[in-house]
C-alpha cells in the first residue's frame, strides 16, 4: 500500500511540473499567439458539447421503423389468376446421344449455327466400319452380276474365289484385329493382354494358337485350290470360320467387361473383327447357295445369295451410320459439347438441336387448378406477354403428382429457350379458398434470407412475426416458396434489415 501511494505522489508531482511548464511556456507566447490557442481551445469544448448534446436528441436511429405491407397473392402475382412456374422450351427438340463408342473425328458445325434436317454435326473414327461397308458392296455386286447368268465353270471359279476371299479375310481379321489383345509368344500360346472374363487367360492362349494351327494348315492347301472341288473348299472354310466367330465373340464379351483393362481402340478392334467374321459366314452362305443352283440364273437359291449379300452390305452400312450425329430436324444448335480428339462413349449427350423460333412453356398445375382452365384459354407471362394454352394434360404426371400444360407463345415475345418464367393463368383457376399453393414466386427482398432459417414477415401489432418458408429455386428477382400460405397473408415487402419482435410502423402500400 505504502508503495502504491509514492508511486501516486509521484504521478501527481510531475504531472504538476508538466503543467506548469506547459503554463510558463504559454505565458512566455506573445499575446496574439495566447489569444489564438484560448480560441482554439473554446472551439475544441464547444464541437464536443454539440456532439454529445446531438446524440441525445436524435433519437431517429431507435425509432420504429416503416414498413409496407402487401397480401402473398399480389406479391407473388395472384391477384387475378394463380402464378406457377413454367420453363420456356421449343416445340421441336432433339437431344442426340452417341450410338457408338469412340474418338470425335470430325465436328463440323458450331453453337448457334443452323442445320437442315439429315445434317451430319460430327462423326467418329470408322475407317473399319467404311472398310466392311467397301468389302459388303463388292460382295453384293458379286452376286448381282452372277445373276445374269454364266456357265457352270464361272460357277466354279465363283466359288473358288469366295473361299480364297473368307480365308484372306479371316487371316487378316486374327492378324489385324484379333492380335490387338495378345502379347508375346509363350508355351502355351499368346499372351492375353486383358483380365480374362469367364475363361482363364491360358484358355484364351491356347484357342489363339490353335486358330493359327489351323489357318496355317489351310494356308498351305492354297496353291491346289483351283483343282479341287469348290463345294468341299466352301465348306472346309466354312468350318473354320465357325471356329473363329465364337472366339471372337468371347474376347468382344471379356472386352467390354468391366476392369477389362482394354483400351477404346482395342475394343474398337475386336468389335470390327466379330462383323468381320459375320460378314464372311453370310458370303460363304451365298456363295454355297449359288453352287447348289448349277448355273447362275434366276433361281430361289440365287435370288437367296444375292438378299444375303445385301442384308450384310445393311448391315454394314448401318454399323457405319451409327458412326455418325446425325440431326433428325432442321434446326439450330443449342449444346455440342464434343471436339475433335474427344472420346464419347455409347449414348453419351453429344449435342441438342432445336427450332428455337418455336417456343412453348411447359409448366405443372394442381387438380384443383385443372378444373377451371381450358385449351385455348390466355394467360400471362412475367405480367408482359401473352399467351395461349395449347394442351393440357389428361391425367397426373407420375413424377410431380401435377398436370402438365403447355402455353404457346409469339416469336416476337423476346423469351429465351430454357429460361424459367412465371405464369399468372385466368382468374377462374386461383388455388383453393384461402391458400396460394406452393411453388409461388416472391421478390427476393420479401424473404428474410439467413444461415439458419428462411422467413417472411407479417405485423401484429405493430411489431415484426415471422413466418417460416421453405425456398427453392432463385429465378431473377424472384425465389420460389414452396410452402403453402394463406392467399391474403399480408407480409412485408422488403425485410431487409429486420428482426423478429422489431418494432414498426405500417405504411400504405404503393398501388
């Protein structure tokens, strides 16, 4: 204590010599220069008396605040007619997907551009499908042209050739496409590349050097084949080309699996050697119906060959469309996401093309909503535009539990394909007595937004009572409320700034 008091002495001692210095500094000043500081020193006590006096009689920062109030029906737009969201969509829509899995070849228009109907937007690598649609036409001209008729050694030579043509061609498809997914040479065959499926690795091995036993046996049997009997030739070629195809079929199945390991090219090489083999059971099929016939005339069994070759060279051409995105409808393009060198797999979203000239608002009605609307009946869209209804919808959607109904609408009404807008349909169709169902569309400064909760305000006497609301989506100004509320519910219309419990003045509402 004793301590504390000298240390206080001492406090008091110099604070007293400061002051007299300072006092005998300001007396040895001038006059002018005393009278100037005294003025300065009256002004400094005059400026803080103001401030301290001005906060006591402003008291406008502590009173009630004013506030407008407008029923939920004319915020939301529902003051004549129930307000509902719709989405605004062209009446010709086409969301193309990829029907074959591979590299973007080719991309040959833009966003935003025009396409006619029949207009190829891009297209995937298909050198091996333009190769069996090239292979499939010759087959088919083949067999056209024996249609005319010719002697019994053209028949022959006929025959010969389609057995030297299904062997070159199995050759090349195990040589080309099938040693896509086999290795090194082991003891027990090739090795498989890939996680085996069903079948051991070593399975798949051996099958792959017996195949190769077997085209060597034959390989070695060509040079004779023009002397023996092409029947015999037909069906020997034949049975090994059965051989081939459910092998293939086996590694396109282990291929496609999942954790196959196989890369898009390998897939694509297996998928080509399966239509490869196919294409060359249905000529050897042709060409042993023509040798039965004798003569190439007008008979069943040639007839048969030549709508054998024609099936593969379709079927051919088709596995070459599939290739392709195609546009079903003239139109313009609204998403192509896809560039050259892009690998899209089967049915992925690769593009949408609409007629954007023609728009038309999908939107869900309740039942209660139902009974009071009519096709051709007007409604209004954002409070601007007009429109017409032009379907409803004979039962509840499955999804929604509501009614779908379209709305057409002017080309000149400056919509947007895929934009949200809010619809306010004829006076006879408002909700039930008393509720606005949910989703109805409120300003956004209505809704009292926070991390915790999401009201609207009402006042009961003269102070603020919230009232809770769930939201959904922010469309421009406005934000869905989802939760029914009393049609005649008066809230404030900007509750930014407020509190529960706040009190408030209530001002007319603006017309």
């Amino acid at each position: 204590m004793q301590k504390i008091l000298s240390a206080l002495r001492g406090l008091v001692v110099r604070a007293a010599q400061t002051i007299s210095k300072v006092w005998k500094r300001y007396r040895s000043l001038p006059r002018w220069a005393q009278a100037l500081i005294l003025a300065a020193l009256i002004g400094l006590l005059f400026f803080i008396s103001s401030l301290l006096g001005g906060g006591k009689i402003d008291d406008s920062g502590s009173a009630a605040r004013t506030v407008t109030l407008r029923s939920l029906a004319e915020l939301s737009g529902n003051a004549s007619g129930e307000s509902v969201v719709g989405a605004v969509r062209a009446r010709a829509e086409a969301e193309l997907r990829a029907e074959a899995a591979g590299t973007v070849r080719s991309v040959n228009t833009v966003i935003g551009a025009t396409v006619p109907a029949g207009y190829v937007i891009a297209e995937l690598e298909n050198n091996s499908e333009r190769a069996q649609v090239t292979q499939a036409e010759g087959a088919y001209e083949a067999a056209l042209a024996s249609r005319d008729g010719v002697s019994s050694t053209d028949v022959a030579t006929a025959a010969r050739n389609a057995y030297r043509d299904a062997f070159n061609t199995l050759d090349a498809t195990l040589e080309g496409s099938v040693d896509t997914v086999f290795g090194a040479t082991t003891p027990v065959g090739p090795n498989f590349l890939l996680n085996p499926l069903n079948s051991n690795a070593d399975s798949l091995s051996r099958e792959r050097k017996r195949l190769e036993d077997v085209m060597n046996t034959e390989r070695t049997r060509l040079a004779t084949a023009s002397s023996e009997d092409p029947g015999t030739l037909l069906v020997r070629i034949e049975s090994i080309a059965r051989q081939v195809a459910p092998f293939v079929d086996t590694l396109v199945e282990t291929a496609n699996a999942r954790n196959s390991r196989a890369t898009p090219e390998q897939i694509a090489a297996i998928t080509a050697a399966r239509t490869s083999v196919n294409g060359v059971l249905s000529a050897l099929t042709g060409a042993k119906a023509t040798l039965r016939s004798g003569a190439l005339g007008s008979t069943a069994s040639v007839d048969a060959g030549v709508k054998s070759a024609l099936g593969t060279l379709r079927l051919a051409q088709a596995s070459l469309e599939k290739t392709r995105v195609r546009a079903p409808i003239a139109g313009t393009i609204n998403y192509l996401p896809i560039r050259v060198g892009d690998y899209v797999g089967n049915l992925d979203h690769v593009a949408t093309v609409a007629q954007n000239g023609a728009l038309e608002i999908v939107s869900f009605i309740s039942e209660e909503s139902r009974v009071n609307i009519t096709v051709g009946a007007e409604v209004k869209v954002e409070d601007v535009y007009t429109g017409k209804i032009t379907s409803i919808a004979p039962a509840l959607d499955p999804v929604t539990k509501q009614i779908e109904v379209r709305v057409a609408v002017d080309t000149g009404s400056g919509l947007t394909n895929g934009q949200s807008v809010r619809l306010t349909l004829p006076s006879g169709a408002s909700a039930p007595a008393e509720t606005v169902a949910g989703p109805i569309l409120l300003p956004l400064s209505a809704v009292k937004l926070s991390a915790s909760n999401r009201v609207v305000f009402t006042v009961v006497d003269n102070r603020l009572v919230s009232i809770p609301v769930t939201i959904g989506e922010v469309r421009g100004e406005r934000i869905e409320v989802l939760t029914n509320v009393p049609s005649d519910t008066r809230i404030v219309t900007d509750a930014r700034g407020l509190a529960e419990g706040q009190e408030v003045t209530v001002a007319q509402a603006a017309p």
